[in-house]
C-alpha cells in the first residue's frame, strides 16, 4: 500500500469544480479536462488536484508538514487545481510558492469563478444542466427526450465520474443495488429508477449519447395522507401538548417530513443503509461555491422520485412520499448555525400544487461512517 496521502476521486472532482476547470494558477489561461481524463494525448490539458503540503515525506516532497494528520493531508482544503505545467512549477520552488502563497491563490481563483458563475446566471445565460447516473457519475449535458420509457441524453463533459465510470456502471449493472440504479435531471426537477442498464454512444460530432431505460413516474400519496408521526419543534425536539406527545399527520406534517428527510444523511443507520442524502458529504467539498445548490437539488430530486426500497420489507416508497417535482433549492446562510443549515425548498406537492418553505437541514460536521456488512455481522451495537 502506498504512504502517500492521496486525495479521494470524490475530493479531486469537487477541487476542479470549485474551479471551473480552469488552471488555479494566477491569470493562467489553461482550462483542463476533468480528474480522470479521456484523452492521454492531450496531456497539457490534465488538471491535476495538487497537494498544498505533500503527500508523503521524502525527496522532492514540498511543503511537507510532519504534524499534519493522514485526514488533514487528504482533505479538500490541501488541493490546489492546477494545469501540468503549473503543479510541475510549484513542486520545483516551495520558496516561492510557499504554503500560503497557494492558498491565496486557490481562494482568488475560486472567488473569481464564483463570481463569473453568478454573473453568467444573472444575465440568463443557460446554466449547465447537471444530470446524475447512479451514485458516482454527475455530467453536464442535455435532455434530448422520452420515447418507450427510455430517457435519452447528450453528455456534453463529466463533472463526477469520467466514460470508464458510466461504461462500468452498465457492464456491472446486474450487481449493483437496486437504490443505486436512478437517472436525475436537474432542469426537469425530476428522476426515474432504472429499468435497465444504461446505453452509451460515441458521437462523431463530440460528446456522448446516453439512453436510460426507466421505470414509470414513481407513485406518491397526496400530502393529505402522510401518516401521523412525532411531531418536532422549531429547535428540532420533540413537543408536547398537554402533558402528551404531540402529534402531526397530513399537510402539517409535510415541513417535518421534508426536512427529516434532507437531515438523514446517507450510511446514518445501520440497518437502512443506502437510506438518506448526502446533504453532508456535499457541503464539506463544495461549500463556498455555486455548485453546491445544483447538487444538493439533485440530492432532492433523488428523495422526491426515486422509490426506496426497504431492506427488512421490501416497501418502496419515495422518501419524501409527496413531492412530485423540484423547482429548487436555495441555500440562505454560508454556514450552518449550530449545525443546522437553512434553506428554502420549492416543490411541487401531490394534492397541494407548489410549495415553497424554508427549513433547515442538519449538516453534521464529521463525516458520516457507513457501516459495512461485516461490521453489521460482527454486531457493532453489541460492542457498543
Ligand atoms: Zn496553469
């Protein structure tokens, strides 16, 4: 096994993200092809997600810190998104391009691309829509339409995954668990269940054609009949009426069920678990930056149309057992107070119409740990 500290795939997409794909270096030109890239002959192209303070120690490492832990050298906040060039030339002089230096560098990047973003989106120019396959493959691309219960898409480029990734989710499609087989498409505000494995074509004119076969709009229940639960409180505790625990059913209940929901995050529990969002894996790599609503409203499509299936019943239901449609979802501080994140969800509700709310969502600030079937055999509630 190797000693150096490597980012994950996951935090090298969200650093080139936050970048735009776009060299971090000062006023470099070079834009860069995602983390895993299709074309090796294009090598000046390759964006790479730099180490700030080095990987490992050793000759040539730069900026090693020896006090620096395994997760704090791994952490999306030591990678810098660089041209080839650019991570060659900071690996040369770590005089010059000191610790510090870097992350100036990176924050001014990020801050321009943010702004660039906000000013493409306020003078209506189309904003790329983001379309997820499955849990690891997010692209920007276009809904080309429906025919025969099959979903078709041009990719136009990856954000989360690369062609190997999409090639392998269709050969293994078989294996893969069935609340992992969803297409989500973010303009539509809407998603399917897969009925079968994805097709992918080359395009001679650049770019990918994707098919998804899927399943039928997912049932959902009018908001009048979400079953009756413990109610909760502003300060997210259970309440009482009269000495007892209050109760709240129907359209009352609609708040609550929507942001217990957002608030379980994914690998949460034990025995459920592929239930839940990545509310939280999400915020800690793309807080700060535009991103973070189109992905976060993927995740709310997900709750909204894609049925879960429970391990212990086999009961399908979509988590959020009403919502329809997602116009949006916007998120209303920087930073979650005490934990708890607002934001305001516009939805369309079965038996209500539109719905907008404001709500929060509770981010928790470690990583969530999932649960591996092993741990789940060894019993890890009876070691306590
Ligand atoms: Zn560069």
């Amino acid at each position: 096994m190797s000693n150096r500290d490597e980012f994950s795939a996951k935090t090298k997409a969200a650093v080139a993200l936050r970048a735009n794909h776009h060299c971090s270096f000062r006023n470099c030109p070079q834009p860069t092809s995602g983390p895993s890239d299709e074309s090796p002959e294009a090598v000046n192209m390759i964006g790479k997600a730099a180490h700030i303070h080095a990987a490992a120690s050793g000759r040539g490492a730069r900026r090693y810190l020896a006090s620096m832990t395994r997760k704090q050298r791994t952490d999306i906040s030591n990678a810098i998104w660089l041209c080839a060039t650019h991570a060659d030339l900071i690996d040369r002089d770590e005089v010059t391009y000191s610790a510090d230096v870097l992350r100036a560098m990176k924050a001014e990047h990020e801050k321009k691309c943010g702004e660039r973003l906000s000013y493409a989106l306020s003078v209506g120019e189309p904003s790329p829509d983001l379309i997820a396959i499955g849990p690891d493959i997010v692209f920007v691309g276009k809904f080309l339409g429906v025919e025969s219960e099959v979903w078709s898409f041009h990719l136009e480029s990856f954000i989360e995954g690369d062609v190997h990734t999409l090639i392998t989710f269709a050969d293994r499609y078989d294996e893969t668990t069935t609340n992992d087989r969803y297409v989500l498409v973010n303009e539509l505000g809407d998603g399917r269940a897969l009925r079968a494995k994805p097709s992918v074509t080359r395009e001679t004119t650049g770019g990918y054609t994707v098919r998804c076969p899927v399943f039928p709009s997912a049932a959902r229940i009018p908001a009048a009949d979400i079953p009756k639960s413990w109610a909760l409180s502003d300060s997210h505790d259970l309440m009482t009426n009269n000495g007892n625990w209050a109760m709240v059913s129907g359209v009352d209940a609609l708040p609550q069920q929507v942001k217990t929901c957002l608030s379980h995050q994914i690998g949460e529990s034990p025995l459920y678990r592929d239930f839940g969002t990545r509310f939280a894996e999400y915020y800690n790599l793309l807080a700060g930056s535009l991103w973070l609503d189109r992905y976060l409203k993927l995740e709310v499509i997900r709750q909204a149309a894609i049925p879960y299936i429970a391990p212990t019943n086999n009961q399908q239901y979509t988590p959020f057992l009403c919502i329809e449609r997602v116009f949006g979802i916007k998120i209303l501080a920087d930073t979650p107070t005490k934990n708890w994140l607002p934001i305001s969800v516009d939805l369309s509700v079965k038996g209500l119409g539109r719905w907008q709310y404001d709500l929060s969502v509770f981010i928790p600030l470690e990583p969530i740990r999932r649960w591996s079937f092993d741990e789940l055999l060894a019993g890890p509630f009876v070691r306590g």
